[in-house]
C-alpha cells in the first residue's frame, strides 16, 4: 500500500501519559549544481521557468512522497566552465547557506540528496561523510567574500572539524544503479570527504540537516540525507535514470523508517509550497 504524502504528527502512549513525535511530511529535496546535475533534476522543480514541462514530483510514481527540486541556472561557455550559475542555490557559499536555511523551512524535507559535478567519467559516487572545515581551508568561489564566513549558521552550530555521516541507504543506491548498468561505476567512497569546495559545503549541510531534526522530538522529522557525486561525463539519458533508481531505493528505505499514519492527513505543506512558488513566479513577471 502506496502512502498518500502529507503532514502528520503521531501520539504514542507510554505508561501515565503520551508522548508527542515530531510532525513529518513526506517531501523529498534535491539539490543539484554544475550539469549534469542541475539538468537531470530539473523535472522535479515546480518553477516554470525552469522546469516548462511541468512538476513531476507529487506523489512520484504513485510512491506516497512529493519530490522537489533546486538549482541554478547556467550559461554553457562551450568548455564545461559553468561558473556560479544565477538562482536557487548558486556556486557561492553566502548564496547556499541562505538558500539552505529559506528552502528547508519551506520544505520541511523527510529526506534530502545533494548531487554536484565529481570528476571525469561516467560514474555515480555517494559520499560517506563531510567535514566542517575552517574557513580558510575552503576554495574560493567567484564572488567576494569567497570563503564561507563564521556567522553562518552552520559554523554557529558545528564545531570546525566535525564529521557527519550520510544516512542514505548508500548500499542500496550503489547496488542498484550498478546492477542497472546505465552507469558501471557506482560505488561508495569510505575514505574520503566530498572535497573543499561547494559540493562538501552543501552536502555537509544536508547531513547536519539531518542531524538537527533525526531525532522524534524534531519539530519536522527528517529521516535520511546525503550527498552524490556525478561524473561530468556522464550522459543525461543515465543521470536521468540513475536519479530515479536512487529515488526508488531511497523512497523504499523511508517506509520502513517512516511511520504509518493512522488515517490520512491534510496536503497543507505540499499546497503551501507550489502556491508560495506560483505567487513568487507570477510576482517575477
């Protein structure tokens, strides 16, 4: 039985009293960066400036979760020189750790994937862990300041140094994009972080997401993130494809994980988020 996507809260009665779980939505989040990330996601936005084909994302393959999707726009330099892109989610850190604060409120993600540009190749990388480094030690961007600064959110709640872990089902995800064989090499890195620049920054904030809001006393339960590397060679038709065996694995992990509600509940997130992106759109005409 497919889940009918929503906002829910649960009661759980425990001795004398009963103890209140978090509210949950089943909305899904997807980030992307330099193509083919930003292009092989781009079905899943609800602009229609952006995505003229139209949303595909509610109640994605009649699964029970809603799907959104965030990126930049990009002009083609004919030598893969992408640089910060203009929109959601630009090639700057002042850009993402805005965006990321704005978007997650609006969103109130179950779940949450990051994808950016890896290297050469045709290859479907999912990222272990990321590390918060001094600002210092990240590359810099294109725009002034070019560093992530200390009053970001991010650096008020984690100390430098800090380690966090992907909660995506990576075996999963990695088993069936390879066994697919629309892209081979598929594969986990255990060793390493996600780099310096803009895909560790914003794949770190994915898992420090979740690690705010994993627990049942979260104010919007969150119950899986991480990050994905994309080979720039990769091919859309595959990054298309790969993307929705990923989402297949990752919306199949969330029903064991997400708890059945006792009766069907209102679309209030999902429609007070396409109408606040209407309004914006129509008020950018």
């Amino acid at each position: 039985m497919r889940r009918m996507p929503g906002r829910f809260m649960l009661c759980s009665c425990c001795g004398f009293g009963a103890v209140a779980r978090a509210d949950f939505t089943h909305n899904i989040m997807l980030t992307g960066y330099w193509p083919p990330t930003s292009w092989m996601v781009e079905r899943f936005s609800t602009n229609p400036d952006l995505n003229p084909d139209g949303w595909i994302g509610g109640n994605w393959e009649g699964r029970g979760y809603n799907v959104y999707s965030f990126f930049p726009s990009f002009i083609d330099d004919g030598d893969n020189n992408w640089g910060q892109g203009a929109g959601d989610f630009e090639v700057d850190y002042q850009d993402t750790s805005a965006d990321w604060e704005r978007i997650t409120q609006e969103i109130k993600p179950a779940a949450i994937i990051t994808f950016s540009r890896g290297g050469r190749g045709s290859n479907w990388e999912i990222e272990s862990h990321h590390r918060l480094r001094a600002p210092g030690d990240w590359a810099d961007d294109f725009t002034d300041p070019v560093k992530p600064t200390l009053d970001m959110p991010i650096f008020q709640s984690l100390e430098v140094g800090t380690e966090l872990s992907s909660t995506l089902p990576m075996e999963a995800i990695r088993d069936a994009v390879a066994d697919s064989g629309v892209i081979s090499n598929a594969f986990i890195d255990w060793n390493g972080t996600g780099g310096n620049y803009l895909s560790e920054f914003i794949g770190l904030h994915g898992v420090w997401y979740n690690s705010l809001n994993s627990s049942h006393d979260a104010a919007w339960e969150n119950f899986a993130a991480g990050h994905i590397h994309v080979g720039m060679g990769t091919p859309l038709d595959a990054a298309n494809a790969a993307t929705e065996i990923t989402l297949r694995e990752l919306t199949a992990y969330l029903d064991t994980v997400i708890p059945t509600p006792a009766s069907l509940a209102s679309f209030a997130v999902a429609v007070g988020i396409l109408a606040g992106r209407r309004r914006r759109a129509m008020a950018a005409v």
